[in-house]
C-alpha cells in the first residue's frame, strides 16, 4: 500500500515532468571529488536542493546535491543521474537549471531592524510569570491581594492557615500556593 498526496494532504512525492521550456546558466564546472560535480554559481539566486541540472540542450545530469561557501561567492555539488560520470566533464563547462528551482539572494540575508522602534527594559527583577510568583519566589513576595495588607501573603493559602486570595480573607503568611516561604511583617 502506498500513501500519495492528495489535496495536499500526505507525504511530499516530487515528480518530474521532464525539462523546463527555458534553461537559464546555473554554474561552471571546476573539478570531480568523489563522483560529485564541483561548480561555481554564476547565477545571482540560490539553486533548490535536489533541483535538476541541464546541459544547454535541455539533457538532465544530474541534481544540486549541496551548496558551499561564502554568499557572494557560492558554490555547489551535482551528484550526477546514472549513467554520467563527473570526470567526462572539463573546467569551464557550463551547467543549467529551470528558473522555478531558483531561490532570491535576500531570502538568505538577515532582515534589517525596522526604524524607530526601541526594546522595552522589563523592571528590574521582573522575570518569567511576574516579580514574585511561583517556585522559589524571594521570601514574602507574593502579589498582595484584595484585603490583604500589603507584604502580608499572596496567592492561595498561607503557611499558618487561612488564605490571602479574596476580601476579608483571615491574614495568613507565605505566598503562591505556600510555596513562597515567610510573609513580611507581624502576624
């Protein structure tokens, strides 16, 4: 049994449907290692990987097995289909690919930071959930809550009974859920 996409839906199958109407100039061969294909890019975008590569008369060789180096100066590998040997071809020689297996130079560059806008400072000892709040919270610093004296408990029921969380509640110590140790102030 075999699962195809359907409707977008599946796994990813890429067929091929022979050459492209048009060819454009992709890179120039500088040397075989270990029966790939070493080429320079003379073309400004970034070929796919695993696009096909053509000679000018529209013979596929190959595909973009890997792409190298800097980004104005790059690079990459065709690992040729069977039949084609990486040592028939000579320096200079001249590769194509399909411009719908092309990838615009900018889609690799960092994008600029746009103008005008500053980076907000939390409060000092602000951190994840609030000041306060949670696991290994400093001792009595809990967010006092509606009738609660301030420094006095926090959130859920404090060490020696009672709870801080609603008005009226009896003044209890600790703080979130009696994790945050001894309240601040007389009790």
């Amino acid at each position: 049994m075999s699962f195809r996409g359907f409707g977008g839906r599946g796994g990813f199958q890429q067929q091929s449907y022979g050459p492209p109407a048009q060819v454009l100039e992709m890179g120039t061969f500088v040397h075989a290692c270990e029966g790939e294909m070493v080429c320079e890019s003379i073309n400004p975008k970034i070929p796919f990987f695993n696009a096909p590569i053509y000679l000018e008369n529209k013979t596929a060789i190959g595909k973009v097995d890997e792409i190298l180096g800097p980004i104005n100066q790059v690079y990459f590998t065709i690992k040729p289909q069977e039949g084609i040997q990486a040592t028939s071809f000579k320096s200079g020689d001249k590769f194509y690919i399909g411009g719908d297996k092309l990838l615009p130079l900018e889609k690799f560059l960092p994008k600029p930071k746009p103008v005008g806008l500053t980076k907000v400072k939390k409060p000092a000892g602000a951190g994840r959930g609030g000041r306060g709040v949670g696991r290994g919270a400093p001792r009595g610093r809990g967010f006092p809550s509606r009738g609660a004296p301030r420094g006095r408990g926090g959130f859920g029921a404090g060490s020696r009974g009672g709870s801080s969380f609603g008005r009226g509640a009896p003044r209890g110590r600790g703080g979130f859920g009696g994790f945050g140790g001894r309240g601040r102030g007389r009790g």
